[in-house]
C-alpha cells in the first residue's frame, strides 16, 4: 500500500537563536517502520517530541493522513490538534506509569477518561493487550513490583490501548539492562510484523537494519542520509554516518 500517512515538510524548531532543527523532512507510509538514528544531541528526540506535538515546531509542515497539524509553521485550532494527536501514540524511555495506580489501571484510565470507554471495554481492551505483552497475570500489581522490561511492555500496552495510528518510540531500552533489552525489541518487532506504522528513535543498530523499512541518519540537526534502512546501515554513503557507525562495530 503506496498510501502516505505522516509527511513532515521543512521542519525547523529553534530555542531562542539556537536553531537545532534545520529544515528536517520525511514522509512514511501506513504500515511502515522507520528508525532514527545519530548522535547524541543530533536531534532526534527533539524531532520527536516536534512531531507528537510536544514541542512547537518554529516552522515547517507536519501531516497526518489528510490532516495538517501545522502547515508552514501555523498550527490548527485546538480541537483540530486534540483529534490528531489522538491518533498518535507515544512510549517513552523512562515507562512514564503512574506508581499509584495498577497496571490494568494505568492501561485502562486513558481509554475512559479520553476516549470514553466504558469501563468494561476499557478492561477488556487492557486485559487483550496485556495479554499480547505476556503480562495478564501482572494485572493487579504496581510498577513498583515489575521489572524495568516490563514496565516498559505496560507502557507500550497503554499506547496501544488508544488505537494508533502511528507509534513513537523514543529510545525505548535506554533505560533498561541490556539483559532485558530483548524483550522489549521481540514486542517491537511483532508489532512490525502485524504492520503497526511505527516510528523508532534507537542506537540499537542491529535492530534498526533488521526491522525498520526505512532509516534516516540525522546529525547536527539536518538528515545527513536516508534511505532503505539495510542500505543506510549496512552501506552508508555519507562518511559522517561511517564514522558514527563505526561505534557500533558497524
């Protein structure tokens, strides 16, 4: 399916005279994977933060589907913005639950309180996903009582429980132990095999290549190179994404 659902066109955010992102543009098909990867302080995770609208970008275009969020740096009317960012999920590197509540609660509080889900919908939807995430028998425990691996499965189950159109991940096992790093990566990677639209900000390399369709390499604030993700990864024509890789032993 050829059918574009996130365009970002010439998109620049500055803090005060400080411009970080140059003029940054991509555009990603339903059903697709793209990774994006660089340096530290290249700004990828402001990039993120831009397009999930968590960040107001300073100028540019951000589409999803049919749909501006803002267009040439002026943004929709709020309640235009409020239904597309419901259409957008987010799973962030610190799990972000709320330590008072259960797991089932902190998958099922978003459903009722902004999608207005009944609270056996909610429930069902919640029990579905945590069952999918191997968690069902965690129900009823605290963040506090669960490793960091599944924390971070929680936190994707609550992203999903709001039916997405597109998921962003920002650096989702940074904060983990690389013991359960993999676990997290296997969730990830069954997602892009039911063709979950997704977007991954990530310095796992290996992983990048192998289930992204797509990479983008953004340093300095521009996109330095882009392309199929084997292709930037494997082969990378620009030499400041040699050397970058080069890190990683790649």
């Amino acid at each position: 399916m050829d059918e574009t659902l996130l365009q970002v066109r010439d998109l620049k955010k500055s803090f005060g005279k400080n411009e970080v992102l140059h003029g940054i543009s991509f555009s990603l098909r339903r059903g697709d994977v793209l990774s994006v990867i660089g340096p530290s302080g290249g700004g990828k995770s402001t990039l993120l933060r831009c397009v999930v609208n968590l960040e107001p970008v300073t100028a540019g275009t951000i589409r999803l589907g049919g749909d501006a969020l803002v267009e040439d740096g002026v943004y929709a009317p709020p309640a235009v913005q409020r239904r597309i960012c419901l259409r957008i999920g987010l799973v962030f590197q610190q799990f972000n639950l709320f330590p008072h509540f259960s797991v089932l609660r902190n998958v099922t509080e978003a459903q009722r309180v902004v999608l207005g889900r009944s609270r056996e919908q909610a429930t069902a939807h919640a029990m579905d996903l945590l069952d999918k995430m191997g968690l069902a028998a965690k129900a009823d425990a605290y963040p506090c009582e669960l490793s960091g691996g599944q924390q971070q499965r929680v936190s994707i189950a609550r992203a999903l429980a709001l039916d997405p159109e597109v998921l962003f991940f920002d650096e989702p096992t940074s904060a983990l132990d690389p013991e359960l790093t993999g676990e997290i990566l296997k969730v990830i990677r069954g997602l892009a095999e039911e063709k979950m639209t997704m977007v991954i900000v990530t310095h796992e390399m290996s992983f990048a290549r192998d289930v992204a369709d797509r990479a983008i390499f953004l340093d300095g604030g521009v996109v330095a190179e882009e392309g199929p993700a084997r292709e930037v990864i494997d082969s990378p024509r620009n030499e400041r994404t040699r050397a970058f890789l080069r890190r990683f032993g790649g």
